[in-house]
C-alpha cells in the first residue's frame, strides 16, 4: 500500500501549495526530476485534482507523513 502523506511546496516568490497525496514517495520522486531538468511537473492530490508546478521555480518541500503520532507523556 502506498505511503498517504501531505506535501507543502514553495516556490519562489513566497507561494506555496500544500497537497495530500496518496503516494508521498512517488511525488517526492516526481519532483525531484522536475528539478532536475526544469520541467514542469503534474501531482495528483487524493481528491484527483491535478497541479502544475514548474520544477526549476521550487524554493523547498516539506513532507510530512500521515503516521501516527502519539500525544502526551506516554511511550
């Protein structure tokens, strides 16, 4: 089963996009090879919509994974 996550992206010029994905590994892999040859890449988020963004504009991506995170001082 794929790895559910969010991405936020910014690009230059103080924008950013956040998106939930329902692959965070193959979007990640997507956007690294937008950044390498300054194309313009397409995500699909988990509701369907398509995104275009131009690889060779990224500022930075956050990732962040849909894990569980437990709450308070217990382990």
């Amino acid at each position: 089963m794929a790895n559910a996550g969010k991405l936020r992206i910014a690009m230059e010029g103080a924008r950013e996009l956040e998106l939930d994905v329902d692959d965070i590994e193959a979007a990640v892999a997507t956007l690294e090879a937008g950044v390498e040859d300054e194309s313009i890449v397409w995500l699909t988020d988990s509701k369907g919509d398509r995104h275009g963004i131009v690889g060779g504009r990224l500022a930075f991506v956050v990732v962040e994974s849909n894990e569980d995170r437990s709450i308070g001082f217990g382990r």
